[in-house]
C-alpha cells in the first residue's frame, strides 16, 4: 500500500491529499529515508512524521484491506514508538 494512502487508512491524517502533501514535503519518511508519495509501506517499517515542533514515530504492524479502518482499531495497524 502507498504510504499516503496509508497514512489516511489507519487515521493518522485526515485526507489523503494532507499525506500526500507532507511527503512531497519532505517531512515522511520510512526507515530514516523520505518517502515519496508513491513508495510502498511493509509490515515491520518505521514511519517517521515530522511535525513543527515534535516528531512522531510508528510501527507498521499489518496492512489495511479496506480503504479506512474505525479509529477505535488503529492500534491493530500501528504502534506509536516513543521518541
């Protein structure tokens, strides 16, 4: 799965145009490196996101099927690691 369709589907962004944004940005990226919009998410990956003023780390823990999950089970899909 994308990444900026991941990051829509398990409810860390709004809308996917937002995910798609911040990786143009260059403010993503998976396993130290910036990912482009397009780049491929793999169970066991580090998402990094960096905001103004903190930054968030996620585990992958397995890929949605559908295109948006409930948000009561994104912790199925992602663990936040502490930075």
């Amino acid at each position: 799965m994308r990444i900026d369709k991941f990051l829509n589907s398990v409810n860390i962004t709004k809308r996917r145009a937002i995910s798609e944004d911040m990786c143009k940005s260059g403010v993503v990226s998976i396993n130290g490196k910036v990912a482009k919009p397009a780049k491929d998410v793999k169970v066991g990956d580090t998402i990094e996101i960096k905001y103004l003023e903190r930054v968030e780390r996620y585990e992958v823990l397995q890929i949605p099927i559908t295109k948006s999950i409930p948000k009561s089970k994104k912790d199925e899909f992602v663990r936040r690691l502490d930075v």
